[in-house]
C-alpha cells in the first residue's frame, strides 16, 4: 500500500552507507526520539577547530552549554548568529540572558539584523553539516517533532560554510563583551533573567504536558 511504501522509505533513507554521505534524523516526542540532539552534541564534542551555528530560537540546556565550553576551550573557534530582533520578544530576552555565560567563554555572537532570523543550521570543521528544523531548545528537544538532514561531506561543508561566513559579514554585527556589559543595567538583567526563567518553566509544562499524552 501508499502507507506501506511511505514507511519503507522513510526507513531506507535514515541509513549512512559508503555511498551515501546525507541522513535524515527526527526528534520525536511522540517516538522517544532524540536523534538531532545527539548529532548536535556527537559535533560539540569532537569538534576540534571550528563551528557556525545558526539558531532563531537559541537556548541550549546545561550540557549544550558545557559542551559549547569545552569545545571553545579546546580552541575551537565558535560563531554563534541570532536574531537582533525577534517575533516573539521574550524569547529573545532569555536568549540575551545567556549572552553572558556565551562571551565569557570566548564565543562569538552575531546578530541577524535584515528580518527575524529562521535559520537552523550548523557546519562544524568543514566536514559536518546540518539543515532542517531543529532549534537548540528544550522544546525541539523533547516537545516538538523536528527534522534535519545531516550531510557528512567535505566539499558541500566547506561551501556551506563559506557562504554563511558571507551572511556574517554582510548582514550581521558582532555582539562584544564590552558593549554588552555597558548596557546591562539591573533593569536589562532583572528583564532578561524573568524571561529565561519564564521560558524555561513553559518548556518543562509542554514537556510534561506531552509526555502525559504519549
């Protein structure tokens, strides 16, 4: 049947073999899968020189950021590129509440600054990439259903990667440690600290609320 063939290519298609270099992963909540996350985290951890991450809705749980932190301590040079500005306002306050912890372990940020950012990709040392629909947040992680292709190709990454390194420089601006200190006020740090707070109890409730409909 239609169904039946669906599934078998579905199936065929999430397999790496010597002749095919793309695979299609999925975080499922309704599965139990969390096969993004663990390619993001299989990248952050053996990366060894250099990594772009675009994200429109970044906020990476405890051991996203640890692995960031290790890899920019093992000199991997880290691009980070968010949005400046953002459709749902919030989010983007707790995102700036990390900016912080980001620019005290030497990794750079940038700012979309053309439109709200929607990008979900990543190149890490001109090897490894990937497309698709997964943020780095709790709620791609275990509440929602993602999909990516992960292409482990040396020539696509490096254009990849040359073409987003072309964005940076054209449409973004850097985030430095010294312009972000002088506008935390108390005010700007209390606002972002309520908002990542917020954010985060949202994310456990959806995840809670879909793990109870499983």
């Amino acid at each position: 049947s239609r169904k039946e063939r669906s599934r078998e290519t579905a199936h065929n298609i999430s397999v790496y073999d010597d002749n095919v270099k793309v695979k299609v992963i999925q975080n499922n909540w309704y599965r139990n899968k969390i096969e993004i996350l663990k390619s993001y985290r299989s990248a952050l951890k053996h990366s060894q020189d250099r990594m772009i991450i675009f994200s429109g809705y970044f906020l990476p749980g405890r051991n996203e950021r640890r692995l960031l932190r290790n890899a920019s301590n093992r000199g991997v040079d880290i691009k980070i590129v968010l949005s400046a500005e953002s459709d749902t306002p919030v989010f983007k306050r707790a995102t700036r509440f990390l900016y912080d912890f980001i620019l005290r372990n030497n990794i750079r940020i940038y700012e979309y600054i053309p439109s709200n950012l929607h990008a979900k990709v990543a190149t890490v040392d001109g090897n490894w990439s990937t497309i698709g629909s997964y943020n780095m947040n709790h709620l791609s992680d275990y509440g929602s259903v993602e999909m990516n292709a992960d292409i482990l190709d040396s020539q696509f990454a490096k254009q990849f990667e040359e073409h987003l390194r072309q964005i940076i420089d054209k449409d973004c601006r850097q985030v430095t440690f010294v312009e972000y200190t002088q506008r935390k006020t108390w005010l700007f740090q209390l606002s972002d600290w309520l908002s990542y707070q917020m954010i985060r109890i949202l994310m456990r409730l959806m995840f809670l609320l879909t793990a109870k409909h499983k």
